[in-house]
C-alpha cells in the first residue's frame, strides 16, 4: 500500500529537515511504501532549497511548489498531487 503524508510548508526552513528525518525514523516501522509530500509556497527563507537537498538521499521525499494561497489550497494541491501523480492509496496529512 502506498501512503503519502502531506506535508504543506511555509518558511519553515529551520524545522523541516528535523521533521522529515523523524517521520523517515517512523516509517522504518511501518510495513507500508511510506511517502512524503512538501507542499512548499515558494517560502522566502529557502524551505524548498533544505528538500530538495534532501531529496537526493530519498526516493520517497518528494517536492511541489506554488502560489501562496493559503493551507486550504496548499492541501488540496498536495492531494491532488498525491492521488494523480504519486498514485496514493492512503494519504494523511500534518503541519510542518
């Protein structure tokens, strides 16, 4: 089964890496295809910039970008994002 967490992000630059590393230490104990999802709105303190250095270790961190328009936005992009392109099964959703 495929899950996929998302995560929507805005100037969280000095915690996201922290967060991705413990949800990684959890998944280790899942028995699932554990994913997550950084929906980043193009945060001014370099968010995106600590993934996507990130990314390079981990096939299952994955990164869009958009628009600020708020968290509602921000979530439905990142389900619509986890459904038709990641092709979840499962998809949670929690705040940086």
């Amino acid at each position: 089964m495929k899950v996929v967490v998302i995560v929507p992000t805005y100037n969280e630059r000095k915690n996201i890496a922290a967060l991705i590393d413990a949800l990684g230490d959890q998944f280790s104990k899942i028995p699932h295809d554990m994913h997550i999802l950084v929906v980043d709105d193009y945060s001014p303190d370099g968010t995106a910039d600590v993934v996507r250095g990130m990314q390079a270790g981990a096939g299952n961190l994955h990164l869009i970008e958009g628009q600020k328009s708020g968290l509602g936005a921000a979530y439905i992009r990142g389900m619509l994002h986890a459904l038709n392109i990641l092709r979840a099964d499962v998809v949670f959703e929690m705040d940086a």
